[in-house]
C-alpha cells in the first residue's frame, strides 16, 4: 500500500500529543517512510496541527456529538490534519477530503471513513457558507493557541506585549546562517550567497548572522560541508561575542549538546581550551559531529553540570557559558510541541534545577572571570528574577551592562530577547563577572 502522507501526520501528533513524546524524535521517524517530495508536506502538517491545536479542536467540537476515544482516538488526529488543510493550506478540497478519508483504510479502520468523509464534508460546507461567522468571543486558549496556565504567565511578565508574543509563537521561523570567520569574512560570504542566488533578509550589525528570506537545503548553500557556514539562530549566535573569550582562556560550556554555541566560540577564537559538558551521553554525539564538520577540537565530557564535583578536576575557569535547562518558550515558534508537552508545575522544578546549577558551576570560575548565564525561555522566574536573586546572594558576583547594538530590551538586569524580535527567537542573556 502507498504510503499516506495524512495517515502518518495523524500517527506523529498523535504520539506528541497523547502519548507525551517530543516531535524532535517522532517526526524524524515518519519522515523515513517518505519521498523527498513528500517531506516537506509532512512536516507542514504535524507542525500545522500541533501550532493551532486548541483552535482545530475546536471546531471538532463543533462538528462532533461524541469525541472519538480510545483506540479511535488516533482518529481524532487525523480529522484535526484534515481540518487544517481546509484552513490553513492551498490543497484543493476534494485532495484534503480524498486523501484523509483514504488514510483511514491506511491507518486498517475502513469503518470509520464514512465518519471522517462526514466531519471533513460537513467543515467544508460551512467554510464555504461562512467562514468567519462566530457568535462569541472564544477564550484566549483558543484564539491564540497556547495553553491557558502559559497565556497567564506571559500576561503578568509582558503586560504590555502578550499578544504580540503569542502571535509571534505561531509564526513560521526564518533560516538564520553563521559565517565561520575562519574561513571568510561576513561581506565575502555574502557575496558567494548573492552568486547562488540565494536572497538575504537581514544581517544583524551585532554578531553578523545572516537570515534568509526563504529557507534552503544545506546541500545548496555554499560550502556547508567544507565548514564555511552553520545553521544556528540570530539570537544564539549572540552568546560567542559576549562571552568575549580572549587568547589562552580556559573555558567551559554548560550544557553544551547540540554544541552550535561550543563551535561559534571555538570559530570566534581558537586560541583557547575548550570543554564542552552535558548530562546526555547521545546528545553529546551531535557535538563531536559539528565540531568534526568545521574541523575544530574540544574536550567532551559526560557530566550533570548540578554535581561538577562528578567530573571537574577542581581546574578554574576563566569563561564559562551556562546554557541553563529551561522552559524552551522563547523558542515555540520552532518547536510548537513544547506547548502541549510542558507543564505548569515544570517551571517551578525548572528554576530550582537552574539555580543549583548556577550555585555549583559558579564555584569553577576563577576570580576575574566571567559567566554568561543563557536559556531560550522568555519567563522571568528563569531568566531575569534568576539572575536577580543570585546577585543578592554573591557579594562577589557583578552584573556588566550587555550593550549589543540591537538590545532594545535591555532592563537593569541581562537582556530579554522575545520572539520575533529582528526575526530571532525568544532568549534571555546575562553577564556575570567574578570580582
């Protein structure tokens, strides 16, 4: 039997949705069953449904007496990608309805395709009738597609701006580009850029990150495999130039895997000695392939940056990044799953873990040094209230003002950025020296 593209996106949100799991590991695993041509629709799919979740249940509810349960409930998920694809995609109607109906067969429940052909006929009638007819306002879950405990922290930490936040969640992410300087300078990989017609949206004055104006195939973007490029986000690609490693430093990066921020480091000055730690043995795998594809070196090590006494030789540090665990907010636009698979009572367990790690990795930095505290997170119990109480508790510990050119967020304490904002992700820095 063909495969169903349908059929599997149902089975990927099913499983991040249902069954707890990360769309990082399953949708890699459906994508294996698949064309290169049918990739990219997959993908559009699962990312798609698990963007607008409340607002496709929703209009389930509204079409269905009886919620589809048990071993039905796979079902369920096939009739929210359905649903999508009416809302949100230029499929023509009679493809949507065909090839969701059919992924029933696929999926071994002939029995429930007049039920499927239903719902989706029934949605399709009253699209074309009257699309935006509502009769009372919906509750902020489903107009903005966030759970109800994340829409109420964002509105007490942004009063000002949780709207433009939300929105800017459900917005697709650009490529961003950072230009090993080791092997060309920005402007003259700009140049190599312009001549595979390939079109630049922005370049920040900051750190020099490039984004696309659309989102390439590494294979097309030149020199990927030689090392003269990676693929790492602008507000990442901040962290090498304020940590500001100079020439003989020992330096340490916490909770380093997937290692883009250990290799910008390394780009930025390979004069130093680097270690790179993380509590996930696999994880660190994908460190040793990216430092081996831009041919850089650093010492790997397996350890729970909370317990350094476990791995650290009691060596001090003069540079260490603290990539701290977090909430993964700042970054939903990339990753909707973290909607539905994190928790309110996560962030509170969450912080406790950032602060023992701070305690404990700041005992590593020698006197003089510095320490770069980051997470993707846009909460201000992990970022700012964070950093805020440690530096009531070190009478040693210095806040220094982060100046970057486009720091239009920067408070008395470390620099929020927030989704969207010049096109990066939500991410939070601050800079801690060690008198």
């Amino acid at each position: 039997m063909t495969v169903n593209i349908r059929a599997l996106a149902a089975q990927c949100t099913f499983s991040v949705v249902d069954q707890g799991k990360s769309l990082g590991e399953e949708l890699p695993k459906q994508l294996l069953k698949v064309s290169p041509k049918d990739k990219g629709l997959l993908q559009e799919l699962c990312y798609g449904v698990l963007r607008f979740l409340p607002e496709l249940e929703h209009d389930v509810r509204l079409l269905m007496d009886k919620p589809l349960t048990g071993k039905q409930r796979l079902f369920h998920f096939l009739i929210l990608v359905g649903i999508y694809q009416f809302k949100y995609t230029r499929i023509p109607d009679h493809a949507t309805v065909g090839e969701t109906v059919g992924a029933a067969q696929y999926l071994k429940n002939k029995g429930l395709k007049g039920l499927i052909n239903g719902v989706l006929r029934n949605f399709q009638r009253q699209q074309s009738q009257n699309p935006t007819k509502q009769s009372k306002p919906l509750p902020d879950a489903i107009t903005y597609n966030h759970p109800s405990w994340f829409i109420k922290k964002v509105q007490v930490g942004y009063p000002e701006h949780w709207q433009n936040i939300l929105r800017a969640n459900q917005e697709k992410p650009p490529m961003w580009l950072r230009v090993n300087q080791q092997h060309h300078t920005i402007k003259d990989y700009l140049l190599l850029l312009e001549q595979a017609e390939i079109e630049i949206a922005f370049v920040d004055d900051y750190s020099g990150a490039i984004q696309l104006s659309r989102a390439q195939d590494v294979n097309n973007l030149p020199g990927f495999e030689q090392g003269w490029i990676s693929i790492q986000d602008g507000a990442a690609q901040q962290a090498a130039l304020l940590l500001d490693c100079q020439n003989g430093d020992n330096v340490l990066d916490c909770c380093a895997a997937p290692g883009g921020k250990t290799c910008h480091i390394l780009e930025s000055n390979s004069n130093i000695t680097m270690t790179a730690i993380d509590i996930e043995q696999q994880r660190l795998q994908r460190v040793k392939e990216n430092l081996a594809r831009l041919n850089l070196s650093a010492h790997i090590i397996t350890g729970d940056a909370a317990s350094p006494q476990s791995w650290c030789d009691k060596q001090g540090y003069d540079r260490i990044l603290l990539d701290a665990p977090c909430s993964g907010t700042g970054v939903i636009r990339r990753h909707p799953d973290i909607k539905w698979l994190r928790k309110a009572s996560d962030i509170d367990k969450l912080t406790k873990l950032q602060q023992q790690i701070l305690e404990n990795i700041w005992l590593l930095l020698k006197p003089g040094g510095t320490l770069l505290y980051a997470t993707c997170s846009i909460l201000p119990e992990e970022n700012n209230e964070q950093i805020k109480r440690f530096l009531v508790k070190h009478n040693d510990a210095e806040l220094v003002e982060i100046l970057a050119t486009n720091n239009s967020n920067t408070s008395s304490i470390g620099w929020q950025i927030l989704p969207n904002e010049n096109g990066m992700d939500g991410f939070y820095y601050a800079k801690i020296t060690k008198k």
